[in-house]
C-alpha cells in the first residue's frame, strides 16, 4: 500500500493567513494526489484532484501543487468557513489510500 | 444534482453481518465511466477505503478487508450494497458511499467527486 503522510496534524492560524499543508507519499505517484475538506459531523468534500485541479465550485483562495511524492494544498486566505480538517488522499493504484488529516483551527 | 443517500441498521451485533444500501438519484449507476464504492470513518480517526464497482460487475476491494467484503449492485433500483461480515468492535465507523471517477495509472477507482451523507453503524452486544 501505499502510505500518505500529512503535516502537521494540526494547526491553529488567523483568519486572512495564507495556509499550507503538506502530504508525502511513500513512493512516486505522478500528480494522482486528491485533496478532500471535512468539517465536523459531514461528509468530506472534493477541493483538489490530480495535484493541482480544482473541484467543482471550490473557492479560488485554495490550490494545489507537487508531483512524484510531495504535495501542497494551500489555502491564499483563511476564511472562517474553511475551518475543517484536510486529507490527501491517492488515486495512483489500489487500495485508494488517505493520509492522516490535518485539522485547521482558529486562533 | 447527483445525490447518494446510505441506509440501514445503525447497530449490529459482533460476528454478525453488516449490511447498508446506497441509493443514487439525479443519476444511473450504469452512466458509464463511473465506479461507485464505499468509504468508513472510525468516530475521531481517518479515512479507509473499503472497495467500489462498476456496474458491469467489476469489484475491487481494500486487500485489508477484502475476505470480508461484498459490493453488489441493484441497477433497477439505481442502488449499490455493502456486505461486511464477522464483524468486530474495530469495523465501528461512519460508512459513506461514494462515486469514484476513472483514473490514477489503470484507469481503476480514483477520486470521490460525491458523497452520502454518511451513516455511523456501532457494532456492540
């Protein structure tokens, strides 16, 4: 399997502060690095699909970047919506597998 | 609008079987391209793939849980199911149903673009 790993777990930051979150993966896996935001009690929501392509009706302020194994969602300017936990998650082979999250909180 | 909704029952007993559908409406789950499959949450941790299917009958499972698992498909009804059987303590979770878009290097399951809303089964005496 191939194995994700995000960081930081955690963060806590200001609204307007530019976020990023990183996700690493064990072996190369072209640009096949999805990125998906929870927010409590709902189901999670595509944001980022092949590394850098944005989802469907997903804000501008959030974008994506890497290849082969380090990834980046980045967030341009925390809104109070976006607090939520983000997971990487890859499409490269079977099983599909997610990092750990990374939950995004306000100061 | 594409809308999955997971149903069945919240609580099962250990060693039991636990079943869930999926209803799909605003679209067919014959709509080719599209494999549809199944995601769980432990309450507090992260996210495991449990398998999907194309509507033709092709399945693949997570290899952790794959002697254990069954997806199947209802396309008169525009449903897919989850069959899960001996169940522990461990298999306690949130159980979203999903669909997958073609992709990653075979073309096989890859990004969830919709969900269900999700169902929490507990498994428990």
């Amino acid at each position: 399997d191939i194995h994700l790993t995000q960081s930081p777990s955690s963060l806590s930051t200001s609204v307007g502060d530019r976020v990023t979150i990183t996700c690493q993966a064990s072996l190369e896996i072209i640009n096949h690095l999805n990125w998906y935001q929870q927010k409590p009690g709902k189901a999670p929501k595509l944001l980022i699909y092949d590394a850098s392509n944005l989802g469907t009706g997903v804000p501008s302020r959030f974008s994506g970047s890497g290849s082969g194994t380090d990834f980046t969602l980045s967030i341009r300017s925390l809104q109070p919506e976006d607090i939520a936990t983000y997971y990487c998650q890859q499409s490269y082979n079977l099983p599909l597998t997610f990092g750990g999250g990374t939950k995004v909180e306000i100061k | 609008q594409l809308q999955l909704q997971e149903s069945g029952p919240a609580l099962v007993k250990p060693s039991e079987a636990l079943s869930l559908t999926c209803t799909v409406s605003g679209g067919s789950i014959t709509r080719s391209s599209y494999y549809w499959g199944w995601i769980r949450q432990p309450p507090g941790k992260g996210l495991e793939w449990i398998g999907s299917m194309y509507y033709s009958g092709t399945t693949y499972y997570n290899p952790s849980l794959k002697s254990r698992v069954t997806i199947s498909g209802d396309t008169s009804k525009n449903q897919f199911s989850l069959k899960l059987s001996s169940v522990t303590a461990a298999d306690t979770a949130v159980y979203y149903c999903a669909r997958f878009q073609p992709g990653g290097s075979y073309g096989r399951p890859s990004v969830s673009d919709y969900w269900g809303q999700g169902t929490l089964v507990t498994v428990s005496p």
